[in-house]
C-alpha cells in the first residue's frame, strides 16, 4: 500500500478504478479488481465524490457485496472507500466482502471494515509496511515528515486490524513488518476472514514476465515476493510456459545428468533443458531476469491504465472499465477505436431518434411561409452608393 507525495493535478471526472452494480431484490454489488486508484484520488475532490454519489445512487439496500481481487494500491483511496462502507454498516446495510482471489496491502483495509469477509478456498491474504514514492527533491525535514506520515498511516492500519482480528498488537506488528501472507484458512484462523467457501471457483495464478497475475488481473506484485505456497499452486496449474516442462512434471523429478567431457574425460557441466535447471545453476541471475521483467510488466500496465484514464471522456466510463479490466483488455489504440465506435452508435441512435420525434410530432408537414414581398436588389444602386460614401457625397 502507498501513501503517494505528487503535485496536485485536475483530472477528468470518470476515471473510475471501481464498479458498482444493483443486483436482483435490493441488494448491490461494489466490484474492485486490480490496482486501488493512486492517480484518480490524489490530488482532486472530483473522484471521491464521484464515488460517494455511486453508493448514494444505490439508495436503501439490505446487501452490498464487495468483491476484491486486488494487489492493493492507494492507502487513502482504500480509506475513503472503508469510511462508506462504515456509513452503510450504520444503516443497517449488511456489507460483504467476497474475496475471489487476492486480497493485499491496501485491499485488507477495505476488507477489514465489511461486517463479514468470506474467502474463496484458495484465497491468498497478505498484509505489510505502507510506503511512499517520492517525485521530489526532498531535504531533512520533508524525510521527517513523511517519516511522521507513514507511521501514523500504520498506526491507523493497525488499529483497524485489531479491531477485526482481536489479536494482540504486537503481533499484528510484527506480521505487518515481517510481510506476512495467509492461506485462506490461515487468515480465519487469525481473524482476518469469517468464513471460507470451499466451492468457489478456483483462483487462477499466472507468473507473467515475473509479474504475480491472479484470475487474469495484475496484482502489481512481483511472483518472487509470493511464498512458496503460491509458486507450488501455479506450478500445479502449469498455466504459464516456464510452468510448462517435463521437470514439473511428477512422474519427471530426476536430477540432470553429467555429460561428460570427450577433451579432458572430467565431466561436464549438467546440461540446462529447463527453467528450473536454471534456477538451480545460476538462482542469482534468474533472481535479475524475472525481476527486470516484472518491473517492465508492471510499468507497461501502468502506462495502458494511465493512457486509457487520459482519453476517458464523461460517458465512456463502461468503455474504459471493460478496456482496462475487461475480459479482453485493449491498449489506448484499441480503446480509442472502441470509444469512436461507441461514439457513432450514439450518434446515429441520436439521429434515428431525432427522426422519430420530429415524425411523430408532424413538424415535417408545416411548410415554410413566402415572405410577403421580396426587397429590390439593384447591384448597380448599391455600387453608386458605395462610391458616394467613398467620396463622401450625400
């Protein structure tokens, strides 16, 4: 979770990171997946209000479900979202929290003020230290306070950690410092969930370049920050190609062989066929490779995102969710041919209703009156009147 310092910018209402859905009887659904918002919050008062009349917009309703696959992001946005929820808890709303994947960093605050969390089976929770990106030049005392800032942003963490979890303080510390992740019957066991649902749909975790993707969503994390519990399940899913060798496979685990070396008799270094072959050979520079590529996969997200939030126009906020979260995410050139396609639907609904209206209301019947008498035109009056004026003649 981040705590971000940025210059203060005006953005464009309907940069939405979240969705919000009424449901059958009176019940609702707030959808977070993906990166909570560190660019749409910060720095305006447009977004968080936007937010605020989304759940107004739901008027009464007896259940809202909140559904979280999420790597974390902004702390305050995530705040923000929790003191709504905490509003709706007062009214007598029952708030749900559906964990479908991930829950970490900044996304367990928002968990944690639901009155009831259920994680699918195969859920992972994760709870650490909040940090900051600085873009600054920053002398002694601008380190202090953001020293200041980030403790009281823990200390605040914590709080509500306690709150929900009911376990000692300290131990909650030394979980957050240490960086600590949870199965989903770990994190009940321990008060972070109520409840597990054995039948959910299990989670698909995918390393990407080195990138930690949990159900298709980026999680922002790298797959070398998981535990060893998420590496052995992705390796058992075999989902991505450095899953996807003989070495991983069960009836497979025989070490390498030595070949021998025909020049001097000694033997040779083990031939390397398989990723993890490499891993044990050389760990340190796959340790590099994958993290190169996870930053690179992590930046390439942020800048689609980025790009797509700057084109996003006022009602092209469906159009931009389903380009970023979608099914079939699309980069700002898809996106673009996507909102000019909306666009000239629009239009021609827009057109073809217009059309209707005016049919209906029989204006196409009345027929323009003749002017009573046309004006004399003489072009050559109006020249001999021009050369009058010209040499002031009257």
């Amino acid at each position: 979770m981040t705590a971000k310092k940025q210059t203060k910018t005006a953005r464009r209402a309907g940069n939405h990171f979240w969705q919000v859905k009424n449901l059958a009887g009176n019940d609702a659904e707030l959808i977070l997946y993906g990166t909570i918002s560190d660019t749409s919050w910060w720095g305006d008062e447009i977004t968080p209000q936007q937010f605020i009349d989304d759940i107004k917009s739901l008027g009464s309703i007896d259940t809202l479900t909140v559904r979280i696959n999420s790597g974390g992001g902004d702390v305050f946005a995530a705040q923000a979202i929790g003191a709504q929820i905490d509003s709706l808890n007062k009214a007598g709303t029952e708030t749900v929290c559906r964990i479908d994947g991930l829950c970490a960093s900044a996304a367990t605050i928002i968990a944690s003020h639901c009155s009831k969390v259920v994680a699918n089976g195969d859920a992972l929770y994760m709870i650490h230290l909040p940090s900051v990106y600085l873009f600054d030049a920053c002398d002694e005392n601008d380190l202090q306070a953001y020293m200041n800032e980030l403790k009281a942003v823990k200390d605040s963490i914590l709080q509500l950690y306690v709150k929900k979890t009911g376990q000692d303080l300290d131990v909650l510390t030394n979980w957050m410092e240490e960086t600590s992740w949870f199965t989903a019957d770990e994190a009940k066991d321990n008060g972070f969930i109520d409840e597990v649902d054995e039948d959910a749909e299990p989670a698909l975790i995918e390393n990407r370049a080195g990138a930690l993707f949990v159900n298709s969503v980026n999680t922002g994390l790298c797959m070398n920050e998981a535990p060893d519990y998420v590496k052995s399940a992705l390796r058992k899913q075999r989902r991505f190609s450095n899953t996807k060798t003989p070495a991983d496979a069960p009836e497979n685990k025989e070490e390498p062989k030595m070949a021998e070396n025909k020049t001097t008799g000694a033997p040779a270094a083990p031939a390397i066929t398989t990723v993890d072959a490499l891993r044990t050979a050389y760990p340190d520079l796959v340790n590099q490779i994958e993290n190169a590529a996870a930053q690179n996969a992590t930046t390439a997200e942020r800048a689609r995102i980025k790009d797509i939030e700057d084109m996003t126009a006022p009602g092209d906020e469906q159009t931009a969710y389903d380009a970023k979260f979608g099914d079939k995410p699309q980069d700002a050139a898809a996106y673009a041919i996507a909102c000019m396609k909306a666009q000239k639907a629009a239009g021609a609904k827009h057109m073809a209703d217009a059309e209707d209206d005016a049919a209906k209301s029989g204006v196409n019947g009345v027929k323009q009156a003749e002017p009573a008498s046309k004006p004399k035109d003489s072009g050559e009056d109006s020249a001999i009147a021009c050369i009058r004026r010209a040499n002031n003649v009257k």
